[in-house]
C-alpha cells in the first residue's frame, strides 16, 4: 500500500519475510515428518535384518533337524557301540579266516611243486640240471609255512574271537622267516636266469614240460 520507491523497498522487504516465515513454516511441518521416516526407516532396516536372522536360524534348524534325528541312535549309547565292538570283531575274524586260507593254500602250492616238480627231477638226476640251484630253499620255505600255519590253527581253535592272539604268532616266528626268506630272494635272481638257459636246452626243456604236465 506503501506508494514509490520506500513503499516498493517496503513490499520486497515485507516478501523476503513471508518467505521466510513460510519456509520456516514448511521446514517446521516437515522436519518432523523427515525425522520420523527417517527413524522409521531405521527402526524398519533393524527389524528386518533381525527377521533375516530369526527367519535363516528357523530354516538352518529345519537343514539340521533331519541330520540330527537320522545321527541320533535309536538305541542307547552302551548298545551302539557294543554294536561297533560286534562288527569290527567280526569283520576281524573274517580276515583272520582269510589268513589262514591263503597260507593253506600256499602250502597247498608249495607241496605240488616239491612232489610233481622238485622231486621228480632230483630222481632223473640230469648232469647239466642243477635242481637245488634253480629252486633255492623252498622245501624250508615250505616246513616254515606249514609251521606257520600250524601256530595259527592252534591260535584260533576253540578259542572265543575276542581271546584269540594273532600278532604274538608273527612276532614268535619273526626271525625264522626272515631268516629263511632271506636266502630265497638273494637266489632269486640266479635262478630266473638259470631257468631262462634251460629253456634254450630242447632236452632240458622238455623235463620242464613232463613236471608242468604233472601238475596239470
């Protein structure tokens, strides 16, 4: 209402204030507004990671709860493992069991070759055929099994599983067998290239093949 210059100066001055008053104003209405979402959203992103939490810890449970009722024995403690103890000992009895089998039949295979092999050719008595050379010690090679043998059958028979002492027959027949397998492998080379030469005899070789057709 203010008329020239003062009244214009007067009308700017009386603007920049309600300017100020309405940004006050406004500031006034929304910074609660601002603060509040502001929090909100902070109280929202807590909440959230905890529910992320609660939520991974629920399925994380469900993951193990199978694992943790199929781990659980259905028996008590004392009957698990004596079913433990039960296997093993059976499964130590079946190897026990192979042990013996296969010294059996290495005897087995031993003896063949002493009476279809060894001893038929010692009684030919060829001049040019050294049996004891290309042979070595297998006949004690052959005692020394059956003795083997012999020490574990009585180890093992009428004797309960759990009382049964393997490993004392080994050590009891320890130096024996070093002793005389020592003596079989340091000939073993000299009698594979002894058995190559024969090889080359027709006549020689033939003896050879009457002893495979023997143990045929």
């Amino acid at each position: 209402d203010c008329p020239g210059k003062e009244g214009t100066g007067v009308r700017k001055r009386n603007l920049t204030l309600l300017r100020n008053k309405l940004y006050m104003g406004q500031r006034r209405r929304t910074e609660p507004v601002v603060e509040s979402t502001t929090t909100a959203g902070d109280h929202g992103n807590l909440r959230r990671s905890q529910s992320d939490r609660t939520e991974y810890s629920q399925k994380l449970q469900e993951k193990m709860a199978p694992q943790v009722v199929s781990s659980t024995p259905a028996t008590p403690p004392q009957e698990d493992e004596e079913e433990v103890i039960r296997r093993m000992m059976a499964r130590r009895v079946k190897i026990i069991a192979e042990l013996m089998q296969t010294e059996k039949d290495y005897i087995s295979d031993l003896d063949l070759c002493i009476k279809e092999v060894i001893q038929p050719l010692r009684n030919k008595q060829i001049a040019r055929f050294d049996v004891d050379g290309l042979f070595s010690n297998i006949e004690l090679v052959h005692q020394l099994s059956a003795e083997l043998l012999s020490l574990l059958e009585e180890a093992t028979t009428d004797v309960e599983p759990t009382m049964q002492v393997i490993g004392e027959v080994f050590l009891q027949i320890k130096g024996p067998l070093e002793d005389t397998y020592k003596i079989y492998c340091y000939h073993h080379d000299d009698a594979h290239t002894m058995l190559e030469y024969y090889e080359k005899d027709e006549e020689l070789k033939q003896h050879l093949r009457d002893c495979v057709q023997s143990l045929k």
